[in-house]
C-alpha cells in the first residue's frame, strides 16, 4: 500500500512539473504578432502590415513549436474527454490542484501599456524624422541583434555624422527599454532575451526594400 501511494505521489509530482512548464512556455507566435503590430506602428509604412506566410498560422506555429496546439491534439473531441481517456484519475486529482494551461491555446503579448506606447511613439518620430533618411543612403542598418548600427559614415556629410550617432543611440536605448518593457509587462522577464530575438528578426523581415542589414554571419546584405 505504502509503495502505491509513494508511486503516486511521485507521478503526481512529475506530471504537476510538467504543467508548470507548460504554463511558463514562451507564446513565439504571439510574440511574432505583437512585434509586427509595433514594428508596423513605428515604421509607419502600409506594406509592413503585411505579415509574411511564417506568422499568419498561429496554430499551425504554436503546433510546431510544441505550444499550446499540442495540449490537445484531438481538435474535436472535447477537452474533458481527452483528459479522462489520456490519464484517468492521476490528471483528474492534478486539476483539482493546479489549474489546466488553457489559457496557453489563446495566449496573447500585451504591448498597449502607457510605457510601451510612449517608446512606439517616440521611435516612430525619430523614424520618420531622423531614421528613414539614413536608412534610405545606407549610412545605417539594422544588426541581427535588434538594434541599429553605423554602416557607412561616408554616406552622409561631415556635419550630421555626430547627429546619426546621437539618433542611433537613442534609438537603441529605446530597443532595448522596449524588450525589457514587454517581458516585465506580461509577467515574464525571463522571457526578454527571446523577444529580442523575434524582434530583431521581425524589424528585418519588415524592412522596406534597399534597407540594409546584417546576417547571422555579421556580414552587410541588402533588401
């Protein structure tokens, strides 16, 4: 009797580990959308609404990337009855413990805070003040870590070099307060580095054409 219980409460314990993992498991597909509804809001430009073929199936992404699609592989058979085929009593006395990730199948990343939208604001002015044209002559480009760098000092004249530097940095600091903001924000600051990631492949994927940027072997390419 002793050994049946012992076995378990190891079990319950496994599988009680495991639903704290799922819980805490990073939303990639919503973190993809969230970056290209700010990255479109702060480019200000119609064409970077369009979200490309690897975003537009979140289902199918979070399926793929063992997310929240996996939970219940039986889309028409109804959630009670999955879990009472696929574990019985040990999953049935787990949810009376800790809740079940539902909330993981329609998850979403917050970016609408007040701090979040005063960094949107503010680089979609230096985008179209300051940015754009540095874009546009080449003297700058987007890095593979989401951020903006120096690429030709040449391609601007003398007198606004010290300006282009100013407005880099700025733009910078305002990339990496917004990774930070949107992890904390959600609840999540362990979850910065991997949004830094997906924005910075998103701000490429979004760039307007004759944009440059780097590739994962640091070398300069060209939209």
């Amino acid at each position: 009797m002793k050994s049946k219980l012992f076995l378990l409460g190891s079990s319950l314990t496994l599988v009680l580990a495991a639903c704290v993992t799922i819980n805490v498991y990073f939303p990639e597909a919503a973190a993809r959308e969230a970056a290209t509804e700010f990255i479109s809001g702060v480019l200000s430009d119609p064409a970077a609404e369009v979200i490309d073929s690897s975003s537009t199936d979140n289902t199918q992404s979070g399926a793929a990337s063992g997310g929240s699609a996996m939970l219940w592989p039986h889309a028409g058979m109804p959630a009670v009855a999955l879990r009472e085929r696929s574990a019985g009593p040990l999953l049935a006395l787990m949810n009376l413990l800790v809740p079940v990730a539902h909330a993981q199948q329609n998850i979403n990343i917050d970016i609408n805070t007040p701090a979040i939208q005063t960094i949107q604001q503010r680089m979609r002015e230096r985008q179209q003040n300051v940015l754009k044209a540095y874009y546009e002559a080449g003297a700058i480009g987007l890095d593979n870590d989401g951020l903006v760098q120096i690429r030709d000092r040449s391609a601007v004249g003398l007198s606004e070099r010290t300006a282009m530097q100013q407005a880099v940095n700025a733009d910078n600091q305002d990339r990496n307060a917004v990774y930070r903001e949107i992890a904390v924000a959600n609840g999540h600051p362990e979850w910065e580095d991997d949004i830094r990631s997906i924005f910075a492949e998103r701000w490429i994927e979004l760039a307007p054409a004759g944009w440059y940027y780097r590739d994962s072997n640091g070398n300069w390419r060209q939209k």
